[in-house]
C-alpha cells in the first residue's frame, strides 16, 4: 500500500506540474500532477510556482489518493495526474 508521509514537493517548470512522493515500504514512487489539475481542484489558484504550490497544499488529501488509486507497485518509476484524474469542482 502507497503512503505520502513526506510533505515535500517541487514545482518543476519544464513539465508544468508539481512533483511529490509516495513510499510503499522500501519502494519510492514519483508523481506529477500538471497544471491543468490543479486549475481544476482550485480554479482560483495563482498561475505560477508559488500559487500551484499552495493549490498542492490546500488540495494534498484528495491528491495523494488519486495518486494512490492510479499506482501499482513495481509498475513504472512515475506517474501522471491530469486534470481527468479529478472530478469537476463547483
């Protein structure tokens, strides 16, 4: 089973998503989830590092199971969200 107890994540520009970890035991998982995604859980969100950052922040439980949902172990080294990953928010 997938666990995201380390809150570090980076904003990498060159893929327009925010990268975080999943550890399922001794096995660490990457994740992205792009841009699109996280204008679609906070439509509010600021367009650059810092506001995609905070919309990570203020979204990270729904996140990290989605991400939980999508991952199988041993079966790639990262994973993408994108915004269909996410139900619409009103």
């Amino acid at each position: 089973m997938i666990q995201f107890p380390n809150h570090s994540r980076s904003y990498d520009g060159t893929r327009r998503a925010v990268h975080f970890w999943g550890y399922d035991s001794a096995i660490e998982a990457s994740f992205f989830i792009e841009e699109d995604a996280l204008r679609r859980l906070q439509p509010d969100a600021r367009p650059d590092e810092s506001g995609f950052l905070n919309a990570f922040d203020s979204n990270r439980d729904v996140i990290c199971a989605a991400a939980a949902k999508m991952y199988v172990r041993g079966s790639r080294g990262s994973y993408d969200l994108v915004a269909a990953n996410f139900s619409k928010v009103s």
